[in-house]
C-alpha cells in the first residue's frame, strides 16, 4: 500500500473514532436500548465474519487460512476445525455442521450479506430408513442472496463436516425425489429461477445429494402430488431449498467438482454425470436440450470480418462465406412493461452501435450512451436508469459519454442530422421525423471477461483506426503534435490522403455503414451518383471538401433510403428534387467514382470561375467478383461492404457490425428510504393514532366517553429495574433513572427466566420458551406531552408526529418518542432500524472533476487530492483527479436530505442527550468530507464512506470498490446512505423485526476501509487501460474468448501498490451528470401518458417493430395484470372502514362485528379492468395479431359477466331499432 493511501485510510478512521466517542457518550446518557453503539467496527474481512456470525475465534482461524489458501479452500478447512471443536462451541453434531456452514457462506460472501445468519434457518439429525443418521439443512429464501458458487459449496461443506463427525449419507426416498422435481418447477413458475432444471436433473440431483435439502415454505401455491410427506414439513414450495438445487447445485456443479476431488473424506462422482448429462433415459435426448438460454448467445456464425485485407485475413481458401456476427437474442424483451420503451430490437439496423472503451464514470455493469441520445429518446433515458440489454450481460446502469458518436435523424424539413450536442439535440427534438441510428453504446472490455461472453466484432473507432495508421507506417505521433491536424475529426481530404498513401483503411469519420446496403441498392445508389453533379453551394465556405461545393444527387426514394441506411447525413429536398450532400469526395470515391476537372469547349476560364467538376464511374457491375455480388449474413447480397472494398481505390472496414438491442427497465432514483407507510417514531399507538397513525390523536383517543384519553392498550417489552425492581416498558426507569433489562417470564407458570450464553429463554419445568411480551395499558397522552417537555418542543413544532400501529422485534422494545419528535420537526422518517435513510442508484466513477461536484479546489485539497491523473498540480477546477476508493458523490436529493438529518443529529444531542452539537452545517458545502455510510438492502454490513460532491443526477457516484464493497455491480440497483452519527446513535438491533429477512438491511457491523481483495470480485474485471491494443480490436473480428487477449485488468493489481490507483480510462465525458436530470417515466404523470409517449417513440425509432412492441405490453403487461386483478377481485378480503378490522368474507349485516362500522371491498372494479380499454385500443391501433384481439374480447366478456347487472342493464335507442 502506497502511504498516501494509508494515510487517507488513517484519516477516515480518525473522524470516524470521534464521531464514535461522542455516540458513545450519548449512549451512556439516553434512554435507548443498548448504553453503546451497537454497530462493531470491522476492519476486515475476518472481523466482518465474525461479528456477524457471533462465533468467538473464526476471525483469528480466518487471517491464518487467508493467505495460504483460497477462500473455497479455507471454508472446508474451517469445517475441520468445527468438526474437531478448535473452533466454535458446540456440542453436538448438528450444531458443529451448522457452525461450519454458516461460517463457509459468511466466509465466501466476505462477511457482508445477510445469508449466513437469513439464509440458513437451522441443522437438524434425521434417520434414514435403516436407522443410520444423516444431516439436514434448513434453507431460508434470503440464501438467494448469497449467490450461486456460494449456495453450492454450503452443501459441499455440510456434507465434509457429516463425514468429519462421523455421520452417514442422506438416502432420499421415491416420493421425496419426486417431490423435489415438482417442487422446483412450481417455485420458478412463481417466483422464477435463474438456471431451471430439468426434472430429470433434478431428480437425479435429488437421488445422489448427501445432504438432505430443506427449507421454509416461501409461496402460497401448494404442490399438487407427494404431499404431506413425513420429512418434509409443507406442502408449498422451499423458496431456499429450491434455490440451492437449482442455482447452486445445478448451475454451479463444475465448481463444486473442482473441492470434491480434493477432499478423501468424501466422493461426490455423480457430479461429472451432472456435468455430462448423463442422467437422461430416453433414447437420443441430450443435456444441451436443458442447457441455459444465456449461453451461446454471444455465439458467432461466422469467424471473420469482410475487409479485404489479404495480409491480415490469410488466405483466399481461408476466407469465410459471411461476415462475422453474433446471435441475436430476445431475452431482453421479455416482461416488457407499459411505459418502459424499446429503444431497438436483437441486433437491429438503426439500432445503438456496440463501441468498445471505459469512460472514467463507466465499467461495472454500465453502459455509456451519448447524452445527446438520452434526449431524443424523449428523455427516457436519463443517468443512472436502468436498461435491460441483449448483451454482453442481462441489465446495465445508463452513464452520459459525450466523447463517442450521438445519434442520426432525419428531420420533417428532410435533413439528416448526426447529433453530438445535447443542446442541439433539445433544440431540434420536435422536429424529428426519424431516429435512424441511435449512436454508440460503449461496453468495457471487462464487461465481456464478467459474463463470459466471447467478444463481438468491434466497431471501426478512431482508437482502432490510429493504430491501423501506425501500423501501415504513418508518424502518428507526429500527426498528433501537428496543431494543424485534428486526427480524429480530419478534413475529407486529409482523410483521403492518409488512405492512399499510406494503404490504410478509411478515416471511421467517413466510413459509412455499407454492411447494411444491400449489393442491389449499392449499385443502384453508385449509379445516381455518377449522375450527380457538384455545385457550389454559394456562401464561400470550405466544407471540409477544399471548395465550397456540394454533391447534389437526383431526388429519387430509392437513393434515398440508401442514404439513411448507410447512416451519412445529407439534405433531402423533394420539392426542388435534389439531394444534398457535404463532405462529398470520400463519399464518392467508396462508391468507385472519381471526380474530374472539366471545362466546356475547351473555353478558357474567367479569373473568378472554377472548372466543373465532373463523376466519373470507374466500374461496371460486371466487374464485381461472385464473392462480392453474394456477401452477406442473413441473404445473400445483403451487405454491400465487399463491393466497396473491391471498387473504391482504399480499404474500408466494416464501421457497426454489433447493433445491442435493449430497453428501458427501472429508472433511476434519489428518494428518502421509507417505511410504508413512512413514520417519525418506532413507538407503538395500535389504532389510536387512526389512518394517518398520529400520535397525537392517540394521546386524545378514547374508546369510549368514560374512558380516559390516551390510555392505549399495547403489546410491549417488559423491562425490569434492578435497583429499585419497578416494571416498565421503557430502557430507563422512570423511578430511579437507572437502566432496565427485559424480564423474561414463562408463559405457563409464569417464572422469572434468565437468557443462556446463546440467548434462549427457555423454562426447564415447563419446557416452554419465554418471553418478556406482554399486553398493558400505556398512557400515550402522558408519553407524549412528557416527550415534548423533555426535549423542549411544542406541539406545533411539526406538522404532525407517526408512530407505528404496533412493533415487530422480538421484545417489541419501543424506541424513545423524543427521538420521533425531533425527527417530524425537520422532516425525515425512520426506517425499521431507527435509522434515517436515503436510496440512490449506484454508478461509478473513477475520476472527476471539481467544476462538476459543485466544490472548489481548495475543498478538494483540503481532502488530500494534490494532483490530477497526470501527475500535475492541482490548481484549476477542469482538472481529472482519480477518486479515492471511499469518497462518493451525492446526488442533489440526497445532500438535501443529509442537511435535514444533520440538523436533527444536532438537535438529537443537544435537546436529548444533554451534549453538544456535532454538525452545525449552514449549507451543502459543509457535507464536505462527512462521513457517512453505504449499504445494500440484501446485506449486513455497512460501508463507511466520505462525501465528496454533489451531483444533479438521481444517482449516486461512487468508486467502484466501494459499491463493490457492498456486494453491488451497478447495473441499475439502488443503495441507501445514512449520516454516520445517525447509525451510530440511532440503530439498535432491539428494533429488528423478529421475522425471515429481519436481519438484511441492517447495519450489523461496518468496514472502516475497503481491501480490494475482500470486495466482490466482479469488480476486479473492470479494465483500467487507456487504450485497447490494435490486436484486441483484430481479436474481435474472430469473436475470440475475452481471457485469450490481453488487456489489463483491476485484478492485476490486488495485492501491490497499484490496488488503489490507476483507473485509467479510454473516454472522457464533460460531466458526470449530461442529459436528462430524471428520466420521462418519473416525470409524466399517468400510465397512459407513458404508454402514449412508449408507442410514439416506438414510431420514430428506426431499430424498433412498433407493433410488436404492443403485443408484448399486452401480453407481458395488461392481461397478467387483468386476469390478477380479476383473480385478487374474487379472493379479496373485505375491509372495516373505521376501525379496520378484516373479514374473509362480507358479514351478511354489512356491518363490522368489531365495532359495527361499514364494511367495504378492499379490491374494486376500477382497479380490476383500468387497461382493458386501453389494451383493446392498442391492439386495434397497431395491428396486433388476431389471437391476442381475441384474447382481449375474451377476457372483456368474462369482465362483463362480473361486473355488469344483466336485469338492470342501460339501455341505448339502438337497442329497439
């Protein structure tokens, strides 16, 4: 490690040390659960697993294994180690195998998800048939989150630590493998799975697994056969069961196979029949009939590209019979949605063009789109929404690079236009007809080494084309330090002249997209040009051609559908029938035209005159080769590409041979993280507080005119004073002011109980489990008016004050309401960790610039940035400095949502705790570096993070080990942040809901610095070069596998100097936050307008079938969300209007037995049939097939039948015509 990194790391941990004595003082001072922070700190891994796991030991176990073995490796030798008791203390076999298994899913999640503690319910013996005993492993849905090497290898150790401890094999019998297969499909047809196999595998999986698997039941739907079987506990799907079979056991056996031969205590030889698929009966089926649809997408059908290029290409026996393009795949498209457009169909024409690079705020599961774009897909794409793509992975987060290519649109005057501005972009968007091409799409390298998807024929990019120059012999260094010469956007004729002279491939500037004209339109399109005339277009300038001149061209629809599709922008003038075109000589020469000087006669010129300029066609079609008049991919003759290379007088490479369809998934966000619905305080009123839970209409409510107000009947915690032995609720006693503890009791005999070293409250006599919950009366209206005077506070300080109608922990421990007080008077909420949270979508960025995080150089200095990526002082705003790994950047939201929470931090300690104030920011320059912390909603585990800027996108900016840090890519997923004294003062586990998944989403320890070793290790894929080598680029045209070629990647850094440092980038961008602010879909209202304006873009966009984008609304969105309704209608509960009280079904006095108030339908008509005259409009509009009309009328009538009153049915006078 570099000492400027230990001393930012040094740093950090200074401020967070005293922030955390200050917590701890006023800990020690309040009335909250805990006197001390109940957050440990971890400083890495091993600690992170520990703390979470509460196993005394695998800490110190874990540092010693780490650096001589894998983690893999490390997890069966802990299982060792618990199988032998060196670590852990448990006294039975069931309790060391589960011991060890935890251990090895903390261990391979790096201590930060949930899984270890919600995934894995519990370990029980059973009995085989023949007496002998065999484990089994209770899996709880939150497993998923653990991942699927992760689930797999948790069996593999389970079963390695039965055989350590001397237990037999589990021997399934018939009806449970059968259950197993029925049960599998049952969970992915409700829940969905990531990799689905077979029954056959599964069964077969279910016959050969040592270990039993087994789980909570996590769905409604029951299994139809084998049910109530007598080791299996439900009849309904084992979400967790299910997962590790499928994803885990299925999808990652050739990992597992990796341990198992290694391990003597154990054999697990069916596994290569797995792999094999060997398990299948009938005659002739094979295992690649199950094989996952994500494979092969990335398939080519052909190995090279259509350049003529004999010296790279080999051989003309060598030579393919097509270009070379990847499967399309529609994976992508399905579950389209209403309101979430389809920006272009699999591999499309017109569609975003593949660019391979890494922007400095990309990489990491992102995609870079030219801002310019973002706006004319009507600002439906905006920073940080998500789009699911069709490769090279399933979803990306969308980032503005303004360096690669915008889009081309032809405009209702008939220019078409390329857009690389997003202010001429906003300027000319109402006057698009057509989106012709929607630009670049940059992809990272790294992208395709993640997902294992071999690399698709690149784009034809100027980082391509200057290493083609070098290497034909050119001074490109020279080129470059010529101030006269602009090498990525030259002058036509400079680009000519390079081509010729140096036998190099055209300039990409104007190479066209010939691999989309067909061989027949080429000719068609070569002889209007040699029909064309030049002429002056009149206002003295250039035009880049060295004349003023301009290529006019007969207006004819043919040529000019040609032009649109080779994407070259021109002006189309029907009226006065010509079209025009700049920048004409390269065009004209790739086309095998030349263009020659004539005069009329033979006259001689007049000193202003020019000399005409005339086309020359140089070729018949007779000339072309068979080869050339047969190229193409999906017919023959359909890609023109070879017909130019063998006409034009230079080489010209295939400009987008990778079109990427996608489209829109969730957009981005920056919102306040709620309870729903969002309250002030975790203190409980029941339904005193009425619909809006307020709690001072609870210190009012009365149930009847004797009783007192305020006095509530609630289920709470019971608290015992030890001094003084007053009983309360609350953590203080309000006698003697000293601390409580809860007074556990049994419930049959009512004895006072002590929790054991493992914190199980049982009763020895009764064999009961105790508990401190109990029903009392508390005087709400007391709480309430002694909270405000506690803190100094009026009524009318706030709007008003939500508690919760009742508490979900295990000891219902109610949290002070003065916290709740303070917390209504500055607007924030508290989440069900007494927390206050706020969401953003992660991106990464890997340097930025001080001009647009809204701060200063001197700010900047002031946190340790000296230089910027070159070396070079920092003195000016426009300077790169590379991010530091824990410094993120907040959107505009989320600095003013830090500022309300700082505010109440600072009353928090003053007004309640009896200290000083810690923040006292004035405005958003003070979040400066402030501390805060970072967190994913599936993990346990808090990142500490320094804020370093603002950001006008509704994203969250962050280093991409730190979100990596979370267990998150960034690929369209939103992560909270919480002010650091508020986790560190207001958390209490005590508040955690007492159910599955309580424990996820909440910060059990925290990591004070990030080793990029210990992050999830997506992130190491990341490349961090600052230009792809010439061969990467040849690589792609061979569609090679990403790991054959050699490009840098962050892992080869880990473990050196460089493992913070050196993020270079291939692109820059102007500002992190260029287009939209928010995407269309947040800012139109109803989901009518979004659907209006999803089918209008659909019109527009060239890569886009508008009609298939309605049917798949319709059948993906509108009738799954008909039919629900309708089936929620007829299985609805009804509703107490006053008092809430629910009823299966409809008393038959329509009044509530409860309290004799109205009783309503919780599910109505508007809310059952709201699309179904919009589905049958679109599908009228657009012309979908008859089959979905005909399911539309279908589902009309049953609707019909429900709703509609046949004796008393409208009548119109057409009815007696």
């Amino acid at each position: 490690m570099r000492a400027e990194d230990e001393r930012y790391f040094e740093r950090l941990e200074d401020q967070l040390e005293s922030a955390f004595d200050v917590a701890e003082r006023a800990k020690e001072r309040g009335g909250d659960p805990k006197p001390e922070v109940e957050i440990p700190t971890a400083r890495d891994m091993a600690d992170r697993v520990e703390n979470i796991l509460g196993i005394d030991g695998v800490a110190e176990r874990v540092r010693e294994l780490e650096g001589e073995m894998s983690r893999e490796e490390a997890a069966l030798e802990l299982a060792e180690d618990f199988a032998a008791g060196r670590v852990g203390d448990y006294e039975t076999k069931a309790g060391k195998v589960e011991g060890a298994v935890r251990t090895a899913v903390a261990l391979l999640t790096e201590g930060v998800v949930a899984a270890p503690i919600e995934g894995i319910d519990r370990v029980e013996i059973l009995e085989n048939d023949d007496g002998t005993e065999f484990v089994n492993v209770y899996y709880a849905g939150p497993i998923r989150s653990a991942g699927g090497t992760a689930q797999a290898l948790s069996v593999l150790v389970a079963d390695y630590t039965r055989a350590l401890v001397g237990m037999e094999q589990y021997d399934a019998r018939e009806e449970e493998v059968e259950r197993y297969a029925e049960e599998v499909a049952l969970y992915d047809k409700e829940t969905g799975l990531q990799y689905t196999p077979k029954d056959k595998e599964t069964k077969f999986i279910a016959k050969h697994i040592p270990i039993m698997l087994d789980g909570e039941a996590t769905g409604d739907e029951e299994v139809s056969g084998f049910r109530d079987l007598e080791r299996v506990d439900t009849n309904s799907a084992r979400g967790g069961m299910c997962l590790v079979l499928a994803e885990g056991i299925a999808l990652k056996a050739p990992k597992i196979q990796r341990y198992t031969r290694n391990l003597d205590e154990i054999d697990w030889p069916w596994l290569q029949d797995l792999i094999d698929g060997n398990y299948y009966d009938d005659e002739g089926e094979t295992a690649d009939d199950g094989a996952d649809a994500d494979e092969g997408d990335g398939e080519a059908t052909a190995e090279n590209d259509g350049d003529t290029d004999a010296s790279e290409d080999g051989d003309a026996a060598d030579v393919p019979e097509g270009p070379p393009r990847v499967d399309t795949s529609e994976k992508f498209l399905r579950d389209l949605i209403a309101g979430r457009p389809v920006f272009s169909h699999p591999c499309a024409e017109g569609g975003f063009r593949l660019r391979y690079g890494r922007a400095r705020n990309h990489g990491f599961a992102t995609a870079g789109v030219h801002p310019a774009a973002m706006h004319l897909v009507d600002d439906f794409l905006a920073t940080g929404t998500q789009i699911k793509t069709e490769r090279p992975g399933k979803a990306a987060g969308v980032v503005p690079v303004d360096s690669i290519e915008g889009p081309t649109v032809k405009l209702a005057n008939g220019d078409v236009r390329r857009i690389d501005d997003p202010e001429d972009a906003l300027e000319i968007r109402n006057g698009v007809e057509k989106i012709l091409d929607l630009g670049e799409y940059l992809v990272n390298y790294g992208e395709f080494v993640e997902n294992n998807h071999p690399l698709a024929p690149a784009s034809y990019t100027y980082e391509w084309w200057v290493q083609d120059l070098e290497a034909a012999g050119a001074d490109v260094q020279a080129l470059e330090d010529d101030p006269r010469i602009d090498l990525e956007f030259p002058a036509p004729e400079e680009a000519l002249e390079w081509a010729t002279e140096y036998d190099a491939p055209l300039h990409p500037e104007y190479t066209y997209l010939w691999h989309d004209l067909s061989v027949d339109a080429f000719r068609d399109l070569t002889a209007a040009v040699a029909e064309g005339r030049i002429e002056r277009d009149g206002d003295g300038s250039v035009d880049g051609n060295g004349d003023d001149s301009v290529l006019v061209l007969a207006s004819d629809d043919g040529v000019a559908d040609a032009l649109e599709t080779i994407v070259i922008e021109h002006r189309q003038r029907h009226d006065d029938d010509r079209i025009e075109i700049d920048d004409w000589r390269p065009f004209v020469r790739s086309v095998g035209c030349e263009p020659r000087q004539a005069v009329a006669d033979g006259a001689a010129l007049e000193p202003d005159q020019r000399p005409e300029i005339e086309l020359e066609r140089t070729w018949t079609d007779g000339d072309l080769s068979e080869r050339a008049r047969t190229w193409g991919h999906e017919a023959e003759g359909d890609n023109a590409i070879e017909a130019v290379n063998e006409v034009a007088p230079f080489r010209v490479r295939e400009r987008a041979p990778t079109r990427i369809g996608n489209r829109m998934g969730r957009p981005e966000k920056s919102e306040s993280r709620d309870l729903s619905p969002a309250v002030h305080t975790l203190f409980p009123i029941g339904e005193a507080g009425g619909t809006q839970r307020n709690v001072a209409d609870a210190a009012k409510h009365a149930e009847t005119m004797s009783d007192t107000p305020g006095i509530v009947e609630l289920e709470v915690g019971r608290q015992r004073c030890e001094s003084c032995g007053t009983e309360t609720f609350k953590n203080r006693c309000p006698d003697c002011d000293d601390r409580t503890t809860p007074d556990y009791r049994c419930p049959d005999c009512d004895q006072r109980l002590e929790p054991d070293e493992a914190g199980r409250v049982e009763c020895d006599h009764c064999e009961r489990e105790g508990t401190c919950v109990e029903t009392r009366e508390i005087d709400v209206n007391d709480e309430f008016r002694g909270a405000l005077e506690s803190v100094g506070e009026r009524e009318n300080a706030f709007e008003i004050l939500k508690g919760v109608k009742g508490l979900s922990s295990q000891n219902k421990v109610p949290e002070p309401i003065e916290k709740g007080i303070l917390r209504a008077k500055h607007d924030v909420s508290a989440f069900k960790d007494g927390t206050v949270r706020y969401d953003m979508t992660d991106l990464p960025v890997t340097s930025v610039r001080a001009s647009e995080l809204d701060v200063d150089v001197g700010q900047l200095q002031a946190l340790g940035y000296e230089e910027d990526i070159h070396g070079e002082p920092l003195t000016h705003e426009d300077q790169l400095v590379e991010l530091k790994v824990q410094d993120i950047v907040l959107s505009d939201g989320a600095a003013e949502h830090m500022l309300q929470t700082a505010d109440f931090i600072d009353d928090l300690l003053e007004q309640y705790y009896g200290l000083e104030s810690f923040y006292e920011f004035e405005d958003r320059q003070d979040l400066v570096g402030e501390l805060v912390f970072g967190m994913a909603p599936h993990t346990s585990a808090a990142t500490v993070g320094r804020v370093i800027g603002f950001t006008s996108a509704a994203v969250g900016y962050a280093h991409p080990y730190f979100h990596a840090a979370k267990r998150r890519n960034c690929d369209g997923d939103e992560d909270c942040v919480m002010l650091l004294l508020d986790g560190l003062l207001n958390f209490s586990k005590t508040f955690l809901p007492d159910q599955r998944g309580g424990k996820m989403d909440a910060p059990l320890v925290m990591s004070s610095r990030i080793d990029p070793s210990e992050i999830d290790d997506e992130a190491h894929n990341m490349d961090v070069v600052s230009q792809y080598p010439r061969e990467f680029y040849l690589a792609t045209r061979e569609q090679a596998d990403p790991e054959d070629v050699d490009v840098e990647i962050a892992e080869a850094n880990l473990g050196t100097d460089l493992e913070y440092t050196g993020f270079e980038h291939t692109h820059d961008t102007t500002d992190i936050a260029m287009g939209p602010d928010l995407s269309a879909y947040k800012t139109l209202g109803s989901m009518m307008d979004k659907m209006d304006a999803q089918l209008e873009l659909s019109r527009k966009l060239a890569a886009v079938d508008e009609t298939d984008v309605a049917e798949r609304v319709i059948e993906y969105h509108f009738l799954p969300d008909l039919i629900g309704n309708l089936r929620a209608f007829s299985r609805q509960e009804t509703r107490c209007l006053d008092c809430g009280e629910k009823f299966r079904r409809m008393p038959l006095t329509g009044d509530c037995r409860e309290c004799g108030g109205r009783v309503n339908l919780t599910v109505h008509k508007g809310s059952v049939n709201k699309y179904m005259q919009t589905a049958i409009q679109v599908a009228d509009e657009y012309d979908c097939r008859p089959y979905t009309k005909q399911r539309l009328e279908v589902l009309e009538r049953s609707l019909e039948s429900i709703f509609e009153n046949d004796k008393n049915k409208q009548s119109g006078i057409e009815d007696f015509m």
